[in-house]
C-alpha cells in the first residue's frame, strides 16, 4: 500500500510541475511577445518620424515652386499693362522680374537633379535567424529527488529473508545464465543483464520475466538514465533500451572511442 501511495503522489507531482512548468512557458512566450512589440513600436516611431520630416521637406519645395511660378506670372502681366501707359513703372516692373528670374535659376540650379524619395526598411535578419535556430523556448529534464525515509539516518538494515529467483527461460541459447548488473524500475520491476546469453531480461513484480531484449554483445552493467530507460554497456558501446508498456525496446546506440587509435 506505501508504494502504491508512493506512485499516486508521483502522478500528483508530475501533474503539478507540469502545470507550473507550462505556466512558465507561457509566460516566456508573453516576455518575447512584448519584447517583439517593443521592437516593432519603435520601429514604427523611427519610420513615421521620418516620413514626416521628408514630407515637410517635399511641401516646402512644392510649395515654393508654386510660390515662384505664381510671382512671375503676376510680373509678366503687370509688365504687359503697365508698359503701354507708363514707361516708369514697366521699366521697375522689368527690374523685379529680373531678379525674380535670377531667383528662380538659383532655385532650379540647386534642385536641378531629380530623385525620387521612398523609404527602406534595414531588417536586422539575425533576430530571426537566432528565433528560428532554437529547438524550443526550452529543454525539459525530469528531477527524481529521494524522499526522507522515517527513522533515523544511521538505522541499521536488517534483511529478513532471501528468495532465490531464477532469471532463466526456454529461449537462452545457454543452459547457464550470469547476472553482471541489475536495475530497479520505479514501478517496482527489476531488469538484469544476462552475460551468458547476451541479452536484457525484464522481471515483473512476481519475478518472472516478462521481456527480453537481445544485445549485439555481453551486457556487463547499466544504469536508470530516465524512468523508463536505461543505458547499457556492451562491449565499447553504450546501448540504450526502453521499457515500453512492459515490453524492452532498443534505442539509440553510442560507440566509444577506440582506447589505442591508430598512430
């Protein structure tokens, strides 16, 4: 019975950090998105400002070219009218549209190249780049932390009995079996590497093997790397197996280094 409330307390546990740990994800994904806004209000900012001052440039000049075109007309007609009834005035009249024109000539020899004004957008492409690299926002690891066991620390363990339990089955290809390493499951099933007959042996929770996995090589030891996998060393490779639905399940396999390479 503890051990079964040991496992509801787990599902209870796994359940929460599950929770708390998509809370964080979406509060992560909340961060970037305001960071992403920032970024593009002031953008934003940057482009109306300078459309702005561009259009104010642009109506200026507009403006001013309507300015002189209007003042030379007026000073060509005033010298039309003037100058048949009095020589005076159409003579002053000549002397302004004189100099209207010389302004006007300064004015087109300074805007005298024509250029066509837009707006480009420099885009920092690494922003993107460094989003679209990463695998996630982030890496899940699962935690196994040991409870404190009731009672003292330095209590003694007293074993009370033994059962002998025999790991051999019909499809051994030999009559012998050696246990080079054992690993306990967190739901109480035990797996062992079977030397003699180079193969992973799960046992149930009555100890009768329930799966088999055969190695490429002898299996001499293991470890738990996750709640359901372990990694075994066979030969100078390490080869990892799953326990799936109470069956064993090869995984990846990583080849060591040879210890003496070739000079």
């Amino acid at each position: 019975m503890k051990l079964q409330t040991n496992w509801e307390s787990n599902l209870k546990s796994l359940q929460v950090s599950y929770e708390e740990r998509l809370k964080e994800v979406r509060n992560m994904r909340d961060r970037i998105n305001a960071t992403l806004d920032k970024l593009e209000k002031t953008t934003l900012e940057e482009m109306n400002e300078l459309k702005t001052s561009w259009n104010a440039s642009l109506k200026f000049d507009v403006d001013t070219c309507s300015r002189l075109r209007t003042e030379l007309t007026r000073l060509n007609d005033a010298i039309r009218n003037i100058g048949k009834k009095n020589k005076e005035l159409a003579f002053i009249a000549q002397q302004k549209s004189e100099e209207m024109v010389k302004q006007v000539e300064k004015y087109l020899n300074n805007n005298s190249i024509q250029t066509e004004v837009s707006l480009k957008l420099v885009v920092y492409n690494d922003i993107e780049k460094f989003l679209s690299k990463q695998s996630g926002i982030g890496n899940t690891i699962h935690i196994t932390k040991e409870l404190a066991m009731q009672g003292s620390s330095d209590q003694a363990i007293i074993v009370t009995g033994a059962t002998p339990v025999s790991v051999r089955i019909s499809s051994d290809i030999r009559m012998s079996y050696t246990i080079y390493g054992i690993c306990g499951l967190f739901n109480g099933q035990i797996l062992v590497a079977d030397g003699d007959n180079k193969r992973l042996k799960l046992l149930n929770l009555q100890q009768n093997v329930v799966s088999v996995c055969d190695m490429s090589g002898c299996p001499y030891n293991m470890c738990l790397i996750t709640p359901c996998q372990v990694a075994v060393a066979v030969g100078s490779s390490i080869q990892f197996v799953s326990v799936n639905s109470g069956q064993l399940m090869k995984g990846r396999r990583l080849r060591m280094p040879d210890k003496n390479p070739p000079g």
